[in-house]
C-alpha cells in the first residue's frame, strides 16, 4: 500500500534520512521503533507531505506521491497524526471536528459531515461531553483521541501515528492502543506507528522496523522483534543486565 | 464653563472615533494578513488609499451611484490584493519573514506610484455620502458622515466575527493561522487561505479608505500615515487580536482628538505614538495580548 524506495531528506544541511526503503502493506500495523534522534518523526513527515524529499521516491496504492503537498495527500487518503496532540486548543471540540473533516464538507456538504461527526462521538464518547469546551480544555489523553478523531474525520486509508502515546498515563496508554486495534480492524485501515513505548506498539502491531542514525537496520514479525535480544536491550528496556555481562 | 467642557469633550470625542475606526479598519487588515503569513503587510495603507481614490473617481467622474461605486472600487482593491500576494507573495521560494516583509514594502511604493500616475498628486474631494446637515447632540455636532463611518466599522467587525466563527472557511483561516501544519494534515490549502487573507484584508482597507475620503480628501501619499497609525492599533491590541485591534483603534483615534484639542493639534500624532510606545514598555504583547505569545512570536 505504502512503499518508500531509497528516500533522503535533509534539515538544512544535515542528511536526516539516509536511503530509508519500507512498505506498509494493506491492512497491516506497522511499528518503527527507533532512539531519539533516529529520524522516525522525519520519516513520516516526509510521507505525509510536511518535509519534503531529497532523492528516492515515494508510492502510495501504486502512484507515485513524491513531492506531493500534505493537503492533496490527505484527499488520497492518508491521514498523519503528528507528535503532540496537535489540535487547534483555542476552538472547540466540535470545530476541530469539523476541521478534521473538512473535505467532507467540501465534498459532500453539511448534512454528511454532520453525521460524520456523530459517529465520530460514538467512537470516541468523551468527546461527545467536551463537545462546546475548547480544545485546549481537554485532559492529554482526551486531547490525543480528539488528534486521531480529527485524522479519522477525512476518511483515511491509511494512518500515520507519531507517538500516541507521549506523555500520557500507562492506563489511557493501554486504552488508545486497544481503540488503534479496533479501528484498524473495524475501518480496514492501515497503520504506520511510531513509538517509544516499543512493547505496547509491537503487540498489537504485525511488524516492525528499526531505525538509527538516519537508517533502517532491521525489519522483522513484531514477535520476532518482541523477542530479538538486541532490540530488548536497546528499545524495550528489559533483561539489560544479562546481556551486558 | 461647566457645560463647555462637555461640549468639547464631546466633540473631541466624536472626532476621535471617527479617526479610530479608520484605525480599527486599518489595524484589522493588518492583522488577518498577520494572522495567515506572520507577516505585516505595509501596503495596507496603500489599500486604503486606492479604495478612497477609485471611489472618487467613480463617483465625481463617472457620476455612479454610491452603491455601485462602493462596490466596485472595494472588488477593485479587493483584486490587487490578490494579484499582489499571486505575483509578489506566494511566488517566494523560501519565504522568511524578513524577506515577505520587504516584499510588501516593495509593493507598498510600487502601488504608491502608481497611484501617483493615475490620480495626480492632489487630493481628491468627494462628496459625504448623505447630504444632511451634522447633528447637534448636546451642544457638540457629529457629521452624518462619521454616523457611517461608525456603522461601517459595526457592520465589518460582525461581518468579521461572523466569517471566522460560524463559516467553513473562517474555521479553516483561523486553523491555519493557530497551527499551520495541523491544518494541512486537516487537508486545508494553506496557500489559498494566505491569498484569501490578502483578498480579504484590501477589501477592508478599501472600506476604510471610501469612508473617510469625504472627510480628510485623499491624495496618494496618505496611505504611509494611515497605515502606521493602523499599524500601531494592531500593535498596542496585540498583534493578531482584531478585537483588540479594534479598541485599540478606537482608543488611539480617541487620544490623537484629544490630545489635538487639549494640547496642540501640531503635536496631536506624536503624542499618539508616544503613549503608543508607553503601552508597549509596559505591556510588550499589547493591551490584549498575552506575555506568553509575545515569546513565540518571530517578532
């Protein structure tokens, strides 16, 4: 569905991206994983229209998207929700809904995203009591469901997920996984993940791709991943010690 | 002596806030381009110079009625801002700040010159839009011209409120303007919604330029003053808060009529720009603005 082949992309002068190659297959999870600095963030702001491409190219569904701008990629059906929660905080709930879906409106008018909308809140029900309260009101894990909501209100076939999870309680971590699970399923979606939390990613992900430095130096079943020792010791922070000695 | 005072008080205040909605206007176009770009756009006054001028000639010389003409001259300036962001804004390949803002300093001389050439270098007259008499309200008289300048600016902030609250397109402008990429990841156009800002921001400067021609006569070369008075509303409401743009507006006239009355009418612009600057050592973000945007600022 989505296959980026030798992609480079600079900030400035500096080489952030260095011939990264992947592919997210339909109706697949997939996880990037990767420290600070890695280039992961990059990576999918570069698909997502937000940076652009130094060299290499970019195909979604088959098309060639390099250089795209992230509006008309949103109409192709790719959503990015950035690092963050970025929401429009001084509007309310309900305009950033409609915000969200406002191709919908474009398109199809009022009426449709109106019940866009409506089910949008059967998804997300917290959202439906913090309708009228500006955005900025919200609590963060309420705020990073707005953020996806918003994604999912242009009727995406893909979406581009950059740390849902940032700073937010290990409860509602465990909740916005299950719901990514569900929607993936229920609206046939794929999903490009990134995160630190790399074991609540990887377990409800099919697979995973490890990046440093610019690069992608693994890519492997996300239960492979899980139980690579490597991994373990760099990313999900367990059984550091036996491997050290 | 007692009701003398008043009087005057009145009177100046009346004078005051027709200059400060011409303000008002000026500082809100200010802001919308502000607001979509992060830049200021300094030939807004010359929007406000060409929106005067076109009503002139529209009205004097072809003899039109004042609602067509109105019409026309505001679709006018209306399309010069949009051609000025097309040829000189949107064009930029790195656009920084520093850069649009020369840029707009570039066309604010061009279009000075060119309406230069088209007008003369005389003012204009222009009849007031209704023929009555000014109206005594206790002693002092308001012309019936500033009556429509103060229904004007009315009708332009809610207009304004209108659009940015209640309109698809509004939400979208003020999207951009909040968080410019969030808004492109909704699939909003940011560039159209910049030329809108310009559309938008000639349009109400147009306005403001057509209702005061009757008062102050306008040449081409007052758009330099207009626009740095409007500029300095904007400022002290805190840059991209046309709400407070418009108090500020109203204050800033308010404070010119009265210090032009009070204290020496040749001196009545500095001291407008000195408690200007008063506002601004003690207030940097503005009398509306928060402390906390005024960091985030670029400047």
């Amino acid at each position: 569905m989505l296959r980026l082949v030798n992609v480079n992309s600079h900030y400035g002068l500096v080489r952030v991206l260095k011939n990264v190659s992947m592919h997210v297959g339909q109706g697949e999870i997939v996880t990037l994983i990767g420290a600070n600095g890695a280039g992961k963030t990059t990576t999918l702001r570069t698909i997502s229209g937000l940076h652009p491409v130094k060299a290499g190219r970019i195909y979604f569904q088959d098309r060639d998207i390099t250089g795209w701008p992230a509006e008309r990629l949103v109409e192709l059906g790719i959503a990015h929700v950035p690092e963050g929660r970025q929401i429009f905080s001084p509007m309310s709930v309900n305009d950033n809904l409609e915000l969200g879906g406002h191709l919908v409106y474009k398109h199809y008018g009022k009426k449709r995203l109106k019940s866009e909308i409506d089910q949008m809140l059967d998804l997300f029900p917290v959202l439906g009591q913090r309708r009228p309260q500006y955005a900025g009101t919200l609590s963060g894990g309420e705020q990073q469901m707005l953020a996806i909501a918003m994604a999912l209100m242009s009727g995406p076939r893909m979406l581009l997920l950059d740390e849902p999870s940032m700073g937010l309680a290990p409860m509602i971590i465990r909740d916005i996984f299950a719901r990514i699970a569900r929607l993936q399923q229920e609206r046939k979606l794929t999903v490009l993940l990134i995160e630190q939390n790399a074991k609540a990613a990887l377990n409800i992900s099919d697979r995973g791709y490890v990046m440093e430095t610019g690069r992608i130096l693994l890519e492997e079943e996300a239960g492979a991943l899980l139980a690579n020792p490597e991994v373990k010791r760099a990313y999900l922070g367990r059984d550091q010690r036996e491997v050290w000695e | 002596m007692e009701i003398g005072l008043t009087t005057d008080m009145l009177q100046f205040l009346f004078m005051g806030i027709q200059r400060g909605a011409i303000y008002a206007m000026v500082a809100m176009g200010f802001n919308m381009i502000y607001n979509a770009t992060g830049i200021i756009n300094f030939a807004q006054g010359e929007f406000v110079v060409l929106g005067g001028l076109m009503m002139v000639s529209m009205t004097m010389a072809l003899n039109l009625s004042l609602v067509f003409a109105f019409m026309v001259s505001v679709a006018f300036v209306t399309v010069v801002g949009i051609l000025m962001e097309r040829l000189t804004i949107n064009p930029v390949r790195r656009p920084t700040v520093l850069r649009l803002i020369i840029i707009t300093i570039a066309v604010s001389i061009l279009l000075k010159g060119a309406a230069m050439c088209f007008w003369g270098k005389g003012s204009h007259y222009m009849r007031h839009f209704t023929d009555a008499p000014p109206l005594e309200i206790m002693g002092a008289y308001i012309l019936p011209q500033t009556l429509w300048i103060i229904g004007m600016l009315a009708l332009v902030v809610i207009g304004y409120v209108a659009f940015f609250n209640y309109t698809m397109t509004g939400k979208c402008m003020r999207a951009c303007a909040i968080n410019r990429d969030a808004a492109r990841l909704a699939g909003i156009n940011d560039r159209r919604m910049v030329m809108l800002s310009f559309a938008l921001s000639a349009a109400i400067g147009a306005i403001a330029g057509i209702i005061i021609t009757p008062i102050i006569q306008m040449d081409y070369a007052r758009g330099a003053l207009l626009g740095l008075k409007g500029f300095g509303a904007a400022v002290v409401g805190g840059l991209g808060n046309s709400m407070g743009a418009v108090v500020a507006g109203l204050l800033l006239g308010i404070i010119e009529a009265g210090s032009g009355g009070y204290i020496s009418s040749h001196y009545m612009d500095a001291i407008a720009l000195v408690i200007m600057l008063g506002v601004l050592f003690v207030r940097p973000g503005g009398l509306f603005g928060s402390s906390e945007m005024v960091r985030l600022k670029e400047f």
